[in-house]
C-alpha cells in the first residue's frame, strides 16, 4: 500500500513532465491495492482543450485501465493542487479517495 507520501511525489513527478506552456499540475491514480493505474500533467495548452486537466486525463486513462467504462470505485486520487471539480467529478467516477497534499506538509 502506497502512503500519501507516495503518492503526493508520484504526482509531482507527473507534474513535471508538463509541456513548457502548461501549469505545471499532475495526479495520480492508485488502486485499492496501491497499483498506480494512471498518472497525468496538466495538457490544456499543449492540447489546446479547456477540460485537459491532468486529474480529469488521469481519471480518463485510470477508467480505460479498469475496463469498466468510467467507474472509478475504490481508487485514489491524488494531485498536486485542488482538483478541477473535484468533488463532483470524484462521485461521478465513484472514486473512494480524493486529496491534495503538500510535499512540504503546508
């Protein structure tokens, strides 16, 4: 099982594979078990897509891996700031765990 620790870095590091004109945002998505299913840095710019957040691509690539269609149930999310709608995006995918964390505790 990965700590938020983890998975706070885990999406870091997404973040900093941001294209030079993006934010530099990334997330991270685990199993229940703490398998990673999908990581993803912001690509709004890079895409030219106004819904290119890196947790809304990440939620994308993490249902695609499930196989479920969009159910999310019993994941974690984690990304380096708010999510973009994340409440209301997190119940839709029926994530179990949604947080932003500081690497830095703050």
């Amino acid at each position: 099982m990965r700590t938020d620790e983890d998975l706070i870095r885990a999406a870091l590091d997404a973040a900093g594979t941001a294209g030079p004109r993006d934010v530099p945002i990334g997330a991270v998505i685990v199993a229940a078990d703490g398998t990673e299913l999908a990581r993803a840095a912001n690509k709004r710019e890079e895409l030219g897509d106004p819904t290119a957040h890196a947790e809304i691509l990440a939620m994308r690539a993490a249902a695609s891996a499930l196989g479920d269609g969009w159910r999310l149930e019993g994941t974690t999310i984690a990304v380096t700031v708010e999510p973009f709608s994340a409440r209301g995006n997190r119940r839709r995918g029926r994530s179990g765990r949604c947080g932003t964390w500081s690497a830095t505790g703050g």
